[in-house]
C-alpha cells in the first residue's frame, strides 16, 4: 500500500510505502505481511489446530447421534451400527469417542453435557461442519426409518442451539426425512 501524489486526484507517482500485505493465490484474501508468519505458521501448529478440531467435531458428533438414538430409552441395532460407523471414522480419538459415547448413553441428563459440546463447536468449527453434525445425527434418527415426534423435538433443540432460525426447522427436518 503506497502513498501517492496527485494531481487533481489523479495519482501520478507514489513517494511513500504505508504498509505491505501478502496476497495469498490460494485463497485470494490479502493479508498483511506482519500477519504472514502467524497465518502460515508451522505445519506442526496446523496439524495441531486440526488435530484438535476434528477431535471436537467427533466427540459432538458422537454425543449428538448417541443422545438422538437414546431419546426414546434405547438404542436399537440399527442405530447402534450408524454410531459405530462414524466412531470407526475417529480411530485416533477412540477412547475418548467410546467415553463420550458411554457418557451420554447412561446419563440421566445428557443434554447439559451434549449441548455444552455444541457451544463449543459453534465457536471453534465452521458453520458446514456443524451443519454436518446435525445432518449426521438425524441420520440415526433414521436408522429405525422413521422420525417420531420426540425425536423432532430434539433435533429442534439442536438447531436452536446452533441459531437456526425456527422458520427453517420445517425445511431441515424435511430434508433429513
């Protein structure tokens, strides 16, 4: 970013650098060059970040599909496979996935602990992996074929959480059946 004289606002010259900014080709966004390092980082300080992100996307996901499958008091066969399906996706986390899971599954109240775990993706994840958490979920709601009215109910709950507007409830749970 330069300093320009004019001439009748037209510039004719620049005299003064104000500020440089990298321009990055992949992502085409400007950023400024005292910001290079820090946005580029080391690989090891991105691999963390992620690391750490789809650790939280699956530990949510995992709670979510757990507590949607045990809202009517029991998981069935078929709901217990599409969990187990998604826990085999986060082999690295699978411990703390099977605690997450056992967690959920025998509490007495779990929606503290499931909503508080979607707070924190809603903070820390982009709105289209949590959009996939809520579309993964309602796919266990379907695993018995069907969506039942308490089951509506709670994937209502969830898009609440997440700042869905109430007007489009009827579009998602559409979507999912």
């Amino acid at each position: 970013m330069k300093e320009w004289f004019t001439l009748f606002f037209i510039p004719i010259f620049p005299f003064n650098t104000i500020e440089t900014f990298y321009h990055c080709k992949h992502c085409n966004a400007s950023y400024k060059e005292s910001a290079r390092e820090a946005l580029l980082g080391s690989l090891e300080n991105k691999q963390k970040i992620e690391k750490e992100a789809k650790r939280l996307f699956g530990k949510t996901l995992i709670a979510c599909m757990t507590h949607m499958a045990n809202i009517d008091g029991e998981i069935s066969p078929s709901e217990l496979e599409e969990i187990n399906k998604i826990k085999d996706n986060f082999s690295d986390f699978s411990n703390e996935t099977e605690k997450v899971f056992e967690d959920v599954k025998n509490s007495e109240n779990p929606e503290e602990f499931v909503y508080s775990l979607l707070r924190q993706s809603l903070e820390t994840l982009t709105s289209e992996a949590i959009m996939s958490i809520i579309g993964l979920s309602a796919k266990v709601l379907l695993a018995d074929g069907r969506i039942d009215e308490e089951e509506e109910k709670l994937l209502k709950e969830y898009l609440l959480v997440c700042g869905i507007p109430k007007h489009m409830y009827k579009t998602v749970i559409e979507k999912a059946k």
